[in-house]
C-alpha cells in the first residue's frame, strides 16, 4: 500500500524513513554557497545598504509585520538577482499555516512556497515571532524539492524569515542527500545582505545553464 503525506504534514524523520534522505556534512558536498561567487556592483551595494537600513528602520517601531519584512527585503533581492526575468517566473504553491508550541506559547506560522523554476524554490516563513528560526521550513521544502521532476538531479532551495536566510542543496538518487548553508541574517556586523545577492546570483547562474 502507497503511503501518502501532504508536505504540510511531512517531518525530517518520515523523510528519513520513506526516502532514505541523508544530511551530508562536507564542505565539499555543498561549495555553491561559498565558490566562484561573481562580484557586486557598487550600484547593488548602495541598494542592499538600503534595504538593511529599511529593514532596521523597522524593527526600532514594533509591532513588526512579517508580510512588510518580506516585501522590503525579500522583493528587492528578487529583483536585483533577475529573478523576474526568464527563465525564471514566480509560482506561489500552496500555503500552509501550523502550530508549534514554545516555551508553553502557541506559534502561529505560515509557510509559503515560491517556484523559481523546477530547480530552485524559495520558502517564505512568517510567525508572530520575528527571530523564528528558518530552520522551521526545513522539512517542508525537502519534500517539495524531494517532488520535483525526476530529470532534475540537483535541486536548490532557500529558507527566509525576511531577516533570516539560508540555502539548501538536494542532490536526488538512491539515496537523496542534502546539505545546508551557513545562516545569515540581516541584522549581523556588516551587510550579510551581500553575502545572499551573491549566492542568490551564483544559483540563477547555474539553474540557468542546465
């Protein structure tokens, strides 16, 4: 008997046991992130010195409203990576709303699904708590990644809070492995916004080329 999981109720652990998925801990499974990222310009440093103020602008005057974090930040990344252009095009799959417990307090998250292209997607998470981790939509976006077509061996993902990134790579085949990315965040010494443009625009190049 086939044994179906939506995504939005799927776990590491079943992902482990259904699909032998492994986490793989070497620098060299994972070197997209950190190799031949191409350099900024002067112009998209201004731009993302921009947004970092915008986005500590905001936080000095709470509430914070997470959909306002992803739009100041997210967007602008988008944008200036060209992922509006072909051969890219966003595609908002399903959204999904669950509830965790912390510290005793029930956290209400959303979890959007952006496709890029059949190889890279993108997760959105927004909860009532700004600093959630990113980590929150790690399970969800393998499955979807898990999911896409066969002829893609090499999938990339990213995970955002809006403040938070990090990336992800799934190589499929028996069995899929993954690895992960450091996580950077905005509001760190310097503009770790630098940092994801370049991954973000190392990743358009190579999901452009195959």
């Amino acid at each position: 008997m086939v044994q179906t999981i939506a995504a939005e109720n799927v776990t590491l652990e079943q992902l482990i046991l259904l699909y032998g998925l492994e986490l793989v801990d070497l620098e060299e499974f994972f070197r997209e992130w950190q190799d031949d990222l191409p350099e900024l310009t002067n112009l998209e440093k201004q731009l993302l010195d921009q947004i970092k103020a915008g986005y500590i602008n905001l936080r000095n005057y709470p509430p914070l409203l997470e959909n306002t974090v992803n739009t100041i930040v997210l967007s602008p990344l988008l944008f200036i990576g060209k992922f509006y252009l072909p051969p890219f095009h966003l595609k908002l799959e399903k959204s999904i709303e669950i509830e965790t417990q912390d510290n005793q307090t029930i956290i209400k998250r959303r979890i959007d699904f952006l496709l890029l292209n059949q190889k890279f997607w993108v997760t959105v998470i927004e909860s009532k708590q700004i600093t959630y981790s990113v980590g929150a939509g790690l399970d969800q976006i393998l499955a979807y990644m898990l999911a896409a077509p066969q002829s893609q061996d090499v999938v990339f993902g990213m995970i955002t809070s809006g403040g938070s990134f990090m990336f992800i790579k799934l190589l499929k085949g028996y069995p899929p492995r993954y690895a992960t990315s450091n996580i950077f965040d905005v509001r760190n010494r310097g503009n770790e916004l630098y940092n994801i443009l370049q991954i973000l625009k190392r990743i358009s190049q190579l999901t452009k080329s195959n």
